[in-house]
C-alpha cells in the first residue's frame, strides 16, 4: 500500500479515521509496518495512547500498535533523505 492521506473533523472523528486507516494498512498482517506522520512529539504520544487502548473501536477484535512508527514531519525527512 502506498502513501495516503486522510482528512477529519477534529477529535473523536479524526481518531477512528486514524484507527481505520492503521487497520487498513496493515489488513490481515498484526506486524505490518505503518508510519504516521504527526505534527509533534505530544501529537504522537496521545496518538499511540489513544489507539492502543482500543475505546476508537469497541466490540471488535483489536489490531494493537505494534509496528506502527508514530513520526514528525522533520524526522520522518531525516529518514528519507
């Protein structure tokens, strides 16, 4: 899968957008990798704490987080380059 961009409302909203598209790309693959790019380290802390703990999509079985690097736009250029 490549690269994609999703817009929300802020808030709840934008955090089962969030949970989705993890759930997306990673499909039947727990350990597929997939990068978010947040706009601070804060951003990325709340992001990871929100989806692991699993209230953006109640009754359904839970992807976890693992493999999914949560980076800023300057580290994730750090990366590429």
């Amino acid at each position: 899968m490549g690269p994609s961009v999703e817009i929300a409302e802020y808030g709840r909203p934008a955090g089962v957008a969030l949970a989705t598209a993890v759930a997306g790309a990673k499909g039947d693959r727990a350990l597929a990798p997939v990068t978010v790019i947040v706009a601070s380290h804060f951003v990325g802390l709340a992001a990871r704490r929100l989806l692991g703990s699993g209230v953006l999509t109640p009754g359904t079985e839970r992807q976890g987080i693992a493999n999914v690097s949560f980076l800023t736009p300057h580290r994730f250029a750090e990366l590429v380059a």
